[in-house]
C-alpha cells in the first residue's frame, strides 16, 4: 500500500526538485567564442550569398554555397562543443540560437540577408558587409535573448522546433532567397 | 484528491525529472553529479522511470567514451505535472 506524503515531506520534495532543475540549467556554460563565432560565420554567409549575383552562373554560386557550409560547419562545432563541456542536449538551444529559429534572430537576418541582396543588385557593393556585419549581431543578439529566457524558464524554453518546422523553414528560406535573386537580376 | 504517483514518491526521482525538463537530453554522469547519488542508486531510479516509460535511456559517446543519454517521455512530462500538482494541492490543504 501507497504511503502519502506529509505536507513537510511534499514540501521538501519539490524545494529539492526545484532547486536541482534550476541549478543544472544555471550551471551551463557556452563555449567559448560562441557568440563571436556564431555572429562571423552568419556575416560571412550572407556576405558570400550575395556573391552570386556578383557571378551567378560560376563562381558566385560555390562562394555562396563555400559560405553555407561555413556556417553549417560553425553551428554543428559550437553545438558539439556545447555538448562535450555541459554534458546534457538543449534542443532548444540548437534550433533556436544556432540554427537561428528564434524569432527576433530570424527576422534581423532575413532584413539583413535581403538588404545584402538589395545592396549586391544595385552594384553599392559596400553597403553588403554592412548588411553581413548587421546580420551576424542580429543572430548573437538574438541567441543572448533566448540564453535569458532559458535561464528564467529553463523548462519552458529547453523545447526546440519540430524537425518538420525546421525543414518547411529551411526550404522556405532557400525558396525565398532564390526568389529575391531571380528578382534582382 | 490527491493523484499524487508513487513512482515519483522518491525525492531523488523527483529531483531527476524535474532535472530533464530543463534539458532535452543530459549524461548519466552529469545527472550523477548533480543529484550526488552514486552510479548504483541512479541507475535503480532510473530503471524504476523507464518500465513505466516516464524515462527513455540510450547509449552514446561522450568525450570519447561510452556513456548513457537521459531524456524525459511526454508520459513522464504529464505523470510529473500531475505529480506536482497533487502534493501543491497537499501543501495547500494544511496551509
């Protein structure tokens, strides 16, 4: 037979419980360079994406892909690295801070990737490393908005995207800014 | 009525559940170090929450070595809301 819990014992047993939930989550650590690094490889991948309509039929396109892979590549070191130092998987983190998904970092770097496409189409060549620079800030700044909210509300936060939404999403972003080429040149 | 459930009577379970809603997956070790149980204890809570499917385990790598994976089952995540739920409302009854 089931014994119940005093109210002192329930009590205790939820202070416990609380204070181990809050204490891993405020225990994490990014790695290091994170947000530096996160914010080049996301410059130099919009930097480069306007690169084809510099040469869209030879070198521009493997400059904007070269520019893919390194973010690609920065994202899946920074989310290894997370995992090696804290020992734990934070879905959330990986969607949302490194794959950009959050809502404040998708909306900067979707400005940030149109105006460098803008700027490339109108020959301000220029104005693309400003809109690059713009769009790599706008992801670290928006990957340090989650970080806070995860570590006011770990439990809430620590979901990531569905892979479903994050494949419609990626599509979605090559569809447009296929659409935003074929449309400036 | 108090649906409080007698798999997550434990403190120390409790404590482990609630630990793997703030992640999607932690390290059996990390999960160790932080509860200060030894390997043996956890590894019984955790067998406990897995045959009632309230926790999923599965073998990885970390840091090149063999290491097991813990993340908390959308039955976990409702059997532990409920849980909660029953001893705030015991808590409440006597305040």
């Amino acid at each position: 037979m089931d014994i119940s819990p005093t109210p002192d014992e329930a009590a205790a047993a939820l202070q416990q419980a609380d204070f181990a939930g809050s204490a891993l989550a405020s225990g994490l650590l990014l790695p290091s360079h994170f947000y530096s690094s996160i914010c080049t490889a996301t410059a130099v991948q919009i930097g480069t994406a306007a690169a084809v309509l510099a040469n869209h039929n030879g070198w521009g396109i493997g400059v904007a892909i070269a520019g893919v892979l390194v973010q690609f590549c920065v994202g899946g070191i920074q989310i290894a690295r997370f995992r090696s130092l804290n020992g734990v998987r934070v879905r959330g983190f990986e969607s949302r801070v490194v794959g950009g998904t959050a809502y404040t970092t998708s909306t900067v770097y979707g400005l940030a990737l149109g105006g460098a496409l803008w700027a490339a189409a109108m020959e301000a060549w220029w104005l693309v490393p400003v809109f690059a620079v713009l769009g790599g800030l706008g992801f670290a700044v928006g990957g340090q908005h989650w970080w806070r909210a995860y570590q006011r509300d770990p439990a809430g936060s620590s979901r990531g995207d569905s892979a479903v939404w994050l494949i419609v999403l990626y599509c979605a972003a090559i569809v447009g800014m296929g659409a935003l080429v074929i449309g400036f040149r | 009525m108090n649906d409080w459930d007698s798999t997550l009577q434990p403190p120390a379970r409790l404590a482990l559940m609630t630990m793997l809603t703030t992640v999607s997956q932690a390290e059996f070790v990390t999960v160790q170090k932080r509860l200060q149980v030894s390997d043996s204890v956890l590894s019984k809570h955790v067998s406990a929450l897995s045959a009632v499917g309230y926790v999923e385990s599965h073998k990885g790598t970390h840091a090149n070595r063999r290491t097991t994976w813990l993340s908390i089952t959308s039955k976990g995540r409702s059997a532990l809301s409920a849980h909660v739920s029953a001893l705030r409302n015991l808590i409440a009854d006597v305040e």
